[in-house]
C-alpha cells in the first residue's frame, strides 16, 4: 500500500506542473524514479 500511495504522489506531483504531454514527462519521470530511488 504504500508503494502504491508513493506512485502516486510522485505522479501527483509530476502532473501538475508539467506542460507538454507525457513526452514533456518522461525525462522528469526517469530522473524520479531511476536516480533518486
């Protein structure tokens, strides 16, 4: 469950303040989940 409350924030958080698309997302998506996780 909290995996799930995590995603979820994380991407919360990410589309909010992101403009473009999930193009515009991918980079921001990565640095999240790829290096500080």
């Amino acid at each position: 469950m909290k995996l799930i409350c995590s995603l979820f924030i994380t991407f919360l958080k990410i589309g909010a303040f992101t403009f473009g698309g999930g193009y515009a997302m991918i980079a921001l998506l990565e640095n999240e989940f790829v290096e500080k996780k």
